[in-house]
C-alpha cells in the first residue's frame, strides 16, 4: 500500500467488511459503484502523486481543498457531491484541545476521500466501526456519522472549560496569587483559540443542511440541522464563558487594586506618624551647642516619653478624622 494511504474501508455493514491492503484493491474499490472510503496522510510524501494517479478525475478545485497546507472549516455542495472541511478536537499526546485537527473530506455517491495531517479520533472510530460491521452504508449517513463523533468530543472539551471557568470564579473569591492570573488568562486563549474553529464549522454545517444535494436525503439533513443547532449552542457556550472570565479578570483586578491601596493607605499612615517623629529626633541629634537635656541623665527617657505622647495624639488625631 502507498505510503500515502492510512486505511480504506468499503462500506459494507456486514461481517465481510475489510480493510483494504493493496493499491489495486484501494482503486477498485473506489471505481466501483458501491460506496468505498479512504483516508490519506495530508503529509505523507507521496500524497500528491498518489492522488493525481487515482483521483485525478476529480475537479481541479476539490484537488487543491484537498491538498491545502492551511485550511478554515466550509463546506462547498455540488452537483453529485460534497466537498467539506471540518475540525476535531485534538487528543494527541502532547497537543493542546483547542488546537484543532483539521479533516478535509470530499463525498460522492460512489466514494468517500478524508485527508488528514494528524491522527483524528473521530476517523479511528469510524473506521473501528466499519471493520467490525457496524456504521453508515451510505455517504450521507456517513458524513452524519463523522459530523456527530466530531461534535461529541467538542462538546465533551467544552464541559472541561465550563468546570475550569466555573473553578476560576469560586477560586477568585479566595485566591489573589499570581499563578490565578495566569490560569484565567490562559483559560482565555484556550476559549477564544477553540472558537475561532467552532464559529466558521457551525457556518459550514449551516449551508450543508440547507443544501440541495443528491447524496443527502430527509433524515441526514434533520441529524445535519441537530448538530448545527450543537454546534451554536457550542458558541453561544463560548461566548458565555468569555463574559464570564472577563468578569473574572475583573473582580481579580479590584481585588488587587484594594489590596494595593490599602498597602498605600498603611505605609501613609505610618508615614504620617513617624515624619514628625523623625522631624524630632532629626532636630536633637544635630552636633551643635545648647540642646536640652545635654547633662541631664533622665533626658532620653524624657524624649522617648514626649515621642510617644505625640505618637498617641497623632493617633487620635487620625481616629478623629476617620483615616484609621
């Protein structure tokens, strides 16, 4: 098999289903008339030549959606077929969620082609499913399918940003330090990272279950209208929680500005008490002739006792006025 070929499955839901193992097995299955899939490495060496080989026959725009290194989730119905880019959510070791596998996928009556640059859950389900005998015989069913696995782990990762916001508003009332800061603002970016995905994929979900399409009958386009209604439900989620961290940051930001001022309004209180203090003890340690008390033994007990009467009124001078 091609080194550009992951899997290929003929859309059989029967114990015969198999999975397919050599280039000719591959294009025969999906010349056939009965509806077969294959999913290709987006990066894979030899991916172009394989598909200008064996699926050159193709319009030259679904070619290049297929092929494009950068990629924004649409959808684009045609006469006989469907040409759509979604994205999942990505569950790879060592990847970030909300960094989201993109899927290019291309359906008509006799063939289902998906590319991929990176392992996608969702497609190992399918597949799993379709090997054991179990999934979608037809491409519309298949696409639901795919569209349905996809929008469980976005919902599944979103109920994972809910408990972290909702983590974030009860430690708020608590915590000050540092390292909340930097929880909510990196909560912040997964969000906003996350919807830039979901808005332009629940715009594309919108136009294929409005589209006229032969490959889609009644009941694919009522599970395509569900899992768009998900989807906006997803953003409107989104939405809600960036509001929500906002307020967040902000009772964060007051609470540390209180806590500042009242640092301020402390060092301005022990200022106000020690400048005349300093201003007095500054004035009797001046190295000059006839300060009082020179020769008087009792005289730095008298001027501590003085300091520390001044220090009272000082005190109930400011209680007077309300500063402390």
């Amino acid at each position: 098999m091609t080194e550009a070929v992951l899997f290929a499955c003929a859309l059989r839901n029967d114990v015969d289903n198999v999975v397919l193992h050599t280039d000719a097995s591959i294009v025969a299955a999906l010349r056939a008339p009965e509806p077969a899939w294959v999913h290709l490495a987006a990066d894979a060496p030899g991916l172009r030549n394989w598909i200008g080989t064996w699926l050159g026959y193709l319009d030259p725009h679904i070619l290049t959606a297929l092929l494009a290194e950068e990629t924004r989730p649409r959808a684009m119905p045609l006469d006989d077929g469907i040409m759509l880019i979604l994205r999942g959510v990505n569950l790879n070791e060592g990847a970030e969620p909300e960094d989201m596998v993109s899927v290019r996928i291309w359906l008509d009556p006799a063939r289902i082609v998906t590319v991929s640059r990176r392992r996608l859950a969702s497609l190992d389900d399918m597949r799993v499913g379709l090997e054991a005998g179990r999934g979608p015989i037809r491409p519309g069913a298949f696409l639901c399918d795919l569209v349905e696995h996809l929008g469980s782990r976005i919902e599944t990762f979103l109920r994972d940003l809910d408990d972290e916001t909702d983590a974030l508003e009860e430690d708020v009332l608590t915590d000050l330090s540092p390292e909340l800061r930097a929880r909510v603002t990196e909560t912040r970016r997964r969000i906003v990272g996350f919807r830039r995905h979901i808005a332009p994929q629940r715009d594309a979900l919108s136009l294929l279950a409005q589209a006229n399409v032969h490959l889609l009958d009644e009941t694919d386009h009522r599970r395509l209208f569900e899992s768009h209604d998900r989807l906006i439900r997803t953003v409107e989620e989104l939405d809600a929680m960036r509001e929500r961290l906002q307020v967040v940051k902000d009772e964060l930001q007051a609470a540390l500005a209180d806590r500042l001022n009242r640092n301020l309004y402390i060092l301005s209180v022990i200022s106000a008490i020690f400048l005349p203090l300093g201003f007095l003890t500054g004035l009797l340690g001046i190295n000059v002739g006839g300060i009082p008390g020179a020769d008087w033994s009792m005289a730095f007990w008298a001027f501590c006792s003085g300091l520390a009467i001044v220090v009272a009124l000082q005190l109930l001078i400011l209680r007077l006025v309300r500063w402390i």
